[in-house]
C-alpha cells in the first residue's frame, strides 16, 4: 500500500464536494422562480431592466440565505445578474445593494 503524501491530502481538501459551496441555495427564495427575473435578456431595455431588478431585489429582501448569495456573488466574482439583492452595477461600483 502506498502512503499518502501532503500533497495528495491538501488536493483533496481543495476538491471538496461542490454541494458544500452551493447548499445554501436549496434555501434561497428564488429557488423555484426560474431566472428571467434575475438575470437581463438579450436587448432588454434601461426601464425594463430597472423594473426587472427592482422585482428581483424585493424577493431577495426576505431571503434567508440573502448574505450567502452576496458574498457568493462578490467572491467568484457573478458579473451577471441579481444575486444577494444586490444588481451588477451594485457589485461593481458600490459593492453593496441599493
């Protein structure tokens, strides 16, 4: 048998199962909504997409998992979308919600 190196145990910590990362959305709000909602179309219009957040950003108000979703988005870097109650712009230029 041969034995395990440093190396073989700090690459397993690091390749964690991605259901401990994503587990907190299994009690997020929008789970079940789809994501037109969160997420802008395709020649989607300024008031459109306003509206669009503004909706997105009231079911994200009450969300139980509202930090985790914010801090997941900041920390891989979501450039797309409403996430945490926070829009894009919110998380390039303030890095808060509005």
């Amino acid at each position: 048998m041969t034995p395990i190196t440093s190396t073989e145990v700090r690459d397993a910590k690091a390749l964690r199962p991605l259901t401990d990362v994503w587990a907190w959305q299994l009690k997020a709000q929008c789970r079940q909504l789809g994501t037109d909602l969160f997420f802008p179309r395709e020649g989607e219009g300024h008031g459109e997409r306003i509206r669009r957040e503004r909706s997105a950003k009231q079911i994200c108000a009450d969300c139980p998992v509202r930090a985790e979703c914010r801090t997941h988005a900041l920390s891989f870097r979501e450039y797309h979308g409403v996430w945490g109650g926070t829009s894009e712009r919110d998380r390039r230029d303030k890095g808060s919600p509005s």
